[in-house]
C-alpha cells in the first residue's frame, strides 16, 4: 500500500501524462477501437502504396478503391479483433500471448477477406459496380502483414515507453544483482520492469549452472556464478542483492550471505516456493532476507488428522498464552476448531493483545480471557472449575536463566508449584490431557530454571497413571525459539540499531534453534500422538554458533563486523553452559510415527521422593538463600550441576575469553 501510495505521488508530477492515462482508462473500449481502426487504416493504405506506388502506376486507386474498400476492412477486423478480447487489453503489459492473438485475428481477417474476393468474382455484375474486378490477392498479403506489423509494434511501443521511459522514484533507484537466473528470476525481471517508477536497476544475474553463463533474460546478462559476487557487486557498484530462488535452502542462503561478508549490502529476496503456488505472494512482493531464513527449516508437515482429532470440540485451556510460545500455541489450536478456547495468563497487556487478534482472525471461535496467578492455588481451582478444560496446554513459565539465578525463589513458586497447581487442577476436574512445555535446559541441568523446569517434568510424570487422576500428562522439550522475546535475535537487532557492539558471552557457545510456529506444531504433533507418561523431544536441527549468528545478522544489515558493528566477548552468565543438551539419539530414546518428534525413555522418580522434596521446596519459596534453594533441587535432580560445584561446568568457564573482548572481521 506504501509503495503504491509512494508511485501515484511520483507520477503525479507528470501532469499531462497523468491526464491522458487517467482519460484512456475510463474510456478504454472507446479508445482501443479508434486507435485500432486508425491502425487498420494505415495499414491498408500502406499496402495500396506499396501496389501501386511502387510501381508507378497511374491508377486513382485513392478514390476509385481505397475508399470503397476501406469500410469493410474496418468492420471485418473491428469484429475479428473484438472476439479476441483485443480492444481490452492493457498496451503497458503487451505480451506473448497478444502478439499470438494479433497473428490469429489478422490470419482470420485476412481469409474472411480472400473468401470475399472468391464469391464476388462469381458475380461479374456486383464485381462491376465495387470496382473489384482487377483485386490483387498481392494487397491482401501486404494489408495482413502492415497489421500485424503496426499493431504489434504500437503496442509493444507502449510497453517500452512505460519501462524505460519512466520516472525515477524520488529516493533514486537501487542498483541490483539478481542472484538466480530462472523462472522465478525472468518474472522478477517483467515485473521490475513494469513498475511504473523506476526503483530497481537490475545490472547483471549470478547462476550456477554453467549453462547460463554469458545469457541475456529481458536485456540483462547472467555475470557469472555466485561464487563471483562479491567481485561483481565491486564492478558493478551493488547497493542491494535480490535473491530470487524461493526455493533456496538454509545452506544456500547461507553461502550467498558468507560471500558477501565484508560488503556493505541489503539482501532481499522473494517469498517462498509455497507461498507463490498457494497464492498467498507474488514474485513482487520482494522482502528483506532475515536471520530466520538462515535458520529455519523445511515446513513441517503435520498429521492434521491426529491433530484436529485432539483438539476440535474440545475446551482448550493455554496457560502463559500472551506469551511467545503460548500465543503462537493460541494460533495454531485455533485452527481446529476447539470448542472454546481458554486463554490464561497474568499478564495484562499481552492477553489483551492476543485475545483481539484471535477475535479479528477467528470471529466464530469462543473465547475466554482469564488473568489469572498459576501460583495462586485458589484461584486457578476456581479457574478450572468455571471453564471446564478438557485439554491444557500448559506454556507459562519463568524461562530467563540469568534473571532465575538471582531471583530463584520466583523460579520454584512459578515453575514448580504453579505447575503443581495447574497439574493437581487438572486432575481434580477431570482433564484429559496435559501437556507441559519444557525446555532442553531441564536435561542434565546447570541453571535453577533448567533445574526448576525438570522437577516440573518429575511432577506431573509422576500424577499420570494414579487412580485418582484420569488425566494424561506429557511433555515436550525443545531448545531456543527465534523471535521470542527472550530470545537473543531481538537483543542483536537492538545493539545492531544502537550501532553495537554486539555481545556474546563466548566464542563457543552454541544454542539449537527452531520457529516459533514450528515448535508449536510440533507441541500439537506430538500431544496428538501420545498415550501419556511420555517426556517427548522435538528434533532441532544442528546447533547453532552464536558469533556465528552474530555475524550473519550484522552482514544482513548491510554493515560489516569490525569497521561498522565490533563483537564483544562479555563472558559466560550464571547458570548458562557451551551446550545445550537435547538427549534425541541413543538406547534411551525411540522413534514415533513422525520423523521430528522423539520420545525420551525416561525411569520414573518414586512419588514418596517427590512428595518429600516438594514438601521442603515449600519452605523455600521465599527463602533468600540461594545455596539452601540449590541443595533442595539437587536432592530431587542430582544431575544438576550449578558453574562452580561440577569439574563438568567448570573447565568451560575456564576457557573463555576474558570479558570485554572484541573481534573484527571473522577470520578466513
């Protein structure tokens, strides 16, 4: 809408232009028929002179044929031209196909014509009194070939006088290498070139088949290969590189972006493969290249059936719902039709905010908004007595390792007791099933949320299957979401836009990562597909380098690491580690029936351990003894290891660089 807005505005200064563009398009018809019959016209004249003229003949071929003549040429083509939906085209976007039609229509016309001399020669009288009796089938070669000649040309002039004739955007045009030179490459090109303001100057394509090298597509050449770009932007003076292979791979986009590092270029590219055939884009609506392309994945494809069979004409609770993943879980159950959807969290402003998009998008959809304390035991049993959930999904969490060490009795009354009460509520009205969203930090943890996370997965393993409780509980881990908000991505963004530097707390440290909507399929793949008591893993992919990631966001900017943006080294925090654990392969882990979720073969911890632990927990929730809180989770999770207690922990902390480290350009 901007850019359109941003063209009408430019191509207001042309007034004259504007004027005459404004009145052929409300009386297109009207003009396409005299501007095509004053085609006709010259056309037949231009044959009568090439007959006559040419030759010398003395004849008054003007008036005693020309004239008569004229009227039924005119009317014969006006209709042929008319079924072929000429007369309503527009000129600026003259094409193949027209040209196809012209042909077709002026063959048409000129049988309609030759079979007109054939009766009227039958008729020597009538041939008389038209002055038909010397017709040269020569005229009606040479008329056919003037009309096609000058209404191809007419229109096809248009179209060139609309792309290289036209205004230049007030903020000047962007000079771009297309990466790509296929069918995706040629649509981007028509369409650049039908812009009515000149924003984009394409000065060359890159492919990699060698096939291509030294092509022209729409008067632009193919340069050479992709591993020549940085050298072609140099020659060639690239303010911006277009990729235009939706169809491009993770690895892909990530060599081109590698290959420019060290440029000061804006990367944009096209919607995806999917996008365009669903029709949901178009090969025009080009966008900037972003750090989740770089990470993301393929699609994931769900079993839709499993899914809408646990969810539709159910009551669906989502507790944490304004959250990044309870939010994104909101959008996703909505699509099966659950019988009422329950949104539960406490804070404000963000229920307020996903409650009127779900409104908007969903209007049909019954809804509930409850603010609500997950630690607050009274209030969530009212909840659950009120709303009636059959399934819970259960998102709300502390999930921000640094700020859980300082503030780690916020941690167990959040994580441990306020899935205890959403647990034991769930149990109590008769819920179905219970899935907790966990973390890959619970896995031999090293941080008192990782720590907090795992004894809320002992918990609720430990009600499923008890006589009193029909409710059937699992879980899902999975590592770091991109965009959530407390995800480094944004932080990045934000020390990118306040001109750096960039921290990162270790040159090592790696982290998986995954799409906010991918995880949150997978949540639903894999609730839908278990029978309870299971701890589910999602694959994440490989793991990440974070300098790496990094650097990739700084070169997207257009900025180069080191003489633009500097990375710092700050040092690692509490509670963190090198490397996240995900447990997804080994004798203690097998497959389910899709490919990207895993179930872990985890040995319950016996309830009367629990029940002692979580007794002794209570005492702490507001004890302002850190190590006093550690000793308890240690009892319950002795594979927790705080930086400090653990050689394990300890040797990494060891190996990194001092804080306030800053490195350049990354080394080759």
């Amino acid at each position: 809408m901007a850019q359109a807005r941003q063209e009408t505005e430019e191509l207001a200064s042309n007034g004259t232009g504007m004027l005459l563009a404004r009145i052929f398009t409300r009386y297109r018809l009207l003009a396409n028929l005299l501007l095509y019959n004053l085609l006709f016209t010259l056309s037949l004249l231009l044959a009568y002179v090439l007959i006559f003229e040419v030759r010398g003949s003395q004849s008054n071929w003007f008036y005693s044929r020309f004239i008569y003549e004229l009227p039924g040429f005119l009317l014969v083509k006006s209709v042929v031209f008319g079924y072929f939906k000429l007369f309503r085209g527009q000129w600026q976007y003259s094409g193949i196909r027209d040209v196809v039609n012209i042909l077709v229509a002026t063959l048409i016309s000129l049988v309609i014509f030759y079979m007109a001399v054939l009766v009227l020669h039958k008729v020597p009288q009538l041939l008389q009194r038209q002055r038909l009796w010397n017709y040269s089938n020569g005229l009606l070669i040479l008329d056919f070939l003037s009309t096609v000649f000058l209404t191809c040309t007419a229109r096809l002039s248009v179209r060139l006088y609309y792309e290289e004739l036209r205004p230049v955007s007030a903020s000047g045009f962007r000079r771009v290498l297309v990466v790509g030179a296929g069918n995706a490459a040629e649509t981007l090109l028509r369409e650049i070139n039908r812009m009515r303001v000149e924003r984009y100057r394409v000065v060359g394509l890159v492919d990699d088949d060698p096939n291509k090298q030294g092509l022209l597509m729409h008067g632009v050449q193919v340069l050479g290969t992709s591993q020549d770009i940085k050298s072609i932007c140099e020659e060639e003076k690239v303010d911006e590189i277009l990729i235009s292979v939706p169809s491009a791979t993770q690895k892909e986009l990530r060599r081109i972006i590698d290959a420019c590092q060290g440029t000061k270029l804006h990367f944009q590219t096209l919607p995806s493969m999917d996008a365009l055939i669903e029709g949901r884009a178009t090969v025009s609506q080009i966008r900037k290249v972003e750090i989740n392309d770089l990470l993301g994945r393929e699609a994931v494809q769900l079993d839709t059936q499993a899914v809408a069979g646990f969810i539709r004409d159910r009551r669906v609770m989502i507790t944490g719902a304004g959250g990044s993943i309870g939010s994104e879980m909101c959008r996703q159950v909505a699509h099966f039709r659950p019988a009422r959807l329950i949104l539960l969290e406490q804070a404000e402003n963000s229920l307020f905010n996903i409650a009127n998009e779900l409104r908007h998008n969903f209007p049909e959809l019954p809804l509930s908004t409850v603010i609500c304390d997950i630690y607050d035991r009274a209030r969530v049993l009212a909840v659950f007595a009120a709303e009636g959930p059959e399934v819970v999904i259960h998102a709300a969490a502390h999930k921000h390792v640094p700020l859980m060490e300082l503030n780690s009795c916020e941690a167990i009354k959040n994580n441990i007791f306020g899935t205890r009460n959403i647990a034991d509520a769930s149990c109590l009205n008769g819920v179905a099933e219970f899935v907790m969203i966990s973390t890959d930090k619970a896995v031999n943890p090293s941080s008192i949320m990782g720590a907090t996370k795992r004894v809320a997965e002992l918990y609720t393993q430990s009600l499923n299957g008890q006589a009193d409780c029909r409710t059937q509980f699992k879980a899902v881990r999975f590592g770091n979401v991109l965009g959530s908000s407390g995800s480094v991505v944004p932080i990045f963004e934000e020390q990118i836009r306040r001109g750096g530097p960039v921290t990162v707390t270790h040159p090592e440290m790696k982290r998986y990562f995954m799409t906010i909507p991918e995880a949150s399929q997978l949540v639903l793949q894999a609730a839908a597909t278990g029978q309870g008591g299971q701890i589910f893993l999602l694959d994440m992919g490989e793991p990440v380098k974070i300098v790496d990631l990094a650097r990739d966001m700084i070169t997207l900017s257009g900025l180069r690491v080191g003489d633009d943006i500097d990375i710092q080294f700050t040092g690692m925090r509490p509670g963190e580690k090198l490397f996240e654990e995900l447990r997804t392969v080994g004798e203690d882990v097998e497959p389910t029936v899709h490919p990207k979720v895993k179930i872990w073969k985890h040995r319950p911890t016996p309830w009367p351990v629990i029940r002692d632990a979580l007794a002794e927990m209570e005492s702490l929730v507001n004890c302002p003894d850190r190590q006093r809180i550690i000793e308890a989770l240690r009892r319950l999770v002795p594979e927790y290891a705080p930086p400090g207690q653990s050689d394990q922990t300890a040797a990494p902390a060891r190996q990194q660089p001092a804080a306030g480290t800053k490195i350049g350009a990354p080394e080759n």
